[in-house]
C-alpha cells in the first residue's frame, strides 16, 4: 500500500513552513517584507493533509482486510486552496487582518508548495480506506493554536530560539523585531545564534 500526502500540516510539523509563514505574518510589517505569493501561484489549486487525520487512519488501517492493500492512495483535505487562501485563513486565526501581499514577484520565497503534483483526487481512499478528514479550517485553526502556544511555552524554547534565529531580521528592525516578540508572545529574544560578537 502507497499512501501519498500532499504538504502536511498539523501539531509538531519539523519542516517549520507553517511556523514560518505565521511569523512571516507576524512581523512582515517590521521586516518592510510583505508576503510573497509568485506569480506561478495566484491561481494554482493546491491540496493539503492533516497530520492528525493521517496519524488516524494508520492507527485502523490495521484492521482493514487484504482487498485494500496493492492500491496507491491519495491523502488530502477535500477542500483545494490557492496559496494566498491558505494565507489569508491562517492570518484570520492569527487576528491579522491586514497582511500585504506581493504579487508582483515572478519567484520570490515561499514555503508552500514543496511539492510538484497539484491537487489530488481522495476518492479512492474516501471509497476504499473510508476516509473522512477534518475541515481545511479545522487543521489550520488547531495548528495556528498549537504554534502559537510553542511561541509562548517552556516547553518549545530550543526550537522557538532555532526558528527566531533563523529568520533575516533585517538589522535595523531588530530593536522592533524584540519589542514585539515581547509585547506579543513575552519572549526575551537576544542575539541570533548564528551572529558572533565581533571582538
């Protein structure tokens, strides 16, 4: 059996595009760095998964007889969303409302998609795998709410500090980059891992 997800999104995401789009957000005011949404992307339909309803439906798949194995299936979402949808209901759970948008740049950064293969057909595994994933809102609002709790808790300082280090603060936005954080998430951010004291 092949199970294939589109990005994941969801609690504990390693590869931080999530987290990286929501400080992106946050702070992109200070950083004079509005969000990117490239050209090749304003219209394109993109799928997603949630990684709680894939955890799900491996715990059962155990339980399902040999007849749905030797089958390839596609795990995502139902509901399709351009980049900048996908954004914009990211930056609502955030209380955002006022996120700029560049639209004007040919490539540019972004960290969705990571893949090639566009939106997926599930109903094969709706059919064969019964499977029934959460609302796209859903999985964005649970995982807004979890990064937003690892912005604020002991119990995420290493990787909060790895993911504040590995943003370009431009230089002179850092003193309002720190004040924020502070105001914001009351986090003490000193200076980039990655930035020696010059002697």
């Amino acid at each position: 059996m092949i199970l294939r997800l589109p990005d994941v999104i969801g609690l504990r995401d390693n590869t931080n595009r999530f987290w990286n789009y929501l400080l992106w957000m946050r702070f992109h005011d200070i950083f004079d760095r509005p969000v990117i949404i490239p050209h090749n992307l304003q219209t394109r339909s993109l799928s997603f998964v949630f990684a709680e309803d894939v955890a799900n439906l491996l715990v059962v798949l155990p339980e399902y007889g040999d007849n749905v194995y030797n089958f390839a299936y596609n795990l995502a979402f139902r509901e399709q969303v351009t980049l900048e949808e996908l954004l914009r209901n990211m930056a609502q759970h955030l209380g955002l409302p006022a996120v700029e948008f560049d639209k004007s740049n040919q490539w540019g950064t972004h960290y969705y998609p990571s893949v090639t293969r566009g939106p997926l057909d599930i109903s094969m595994a709706e059919n064969f795998l019964r499977w029934n994933p959460h609302q796209l809102d859903h999985g964005i609002r649970k995982s807004v709410q979890f990064y937003e709790y690892a912005m604020r808790s002991s119990e995420f300082e290493v990787q909060r500090k790895a993911i504040l280090d590995s943003l370009d603060v431009p230089s002179h936005a850092m003193e309002a980059f720190r004040k924020r954080l502070k105001e914001v998430y009351n986090v003490d951010y000193g200076t980039p891992d990655n930035v020696k004291d010059e002697l």
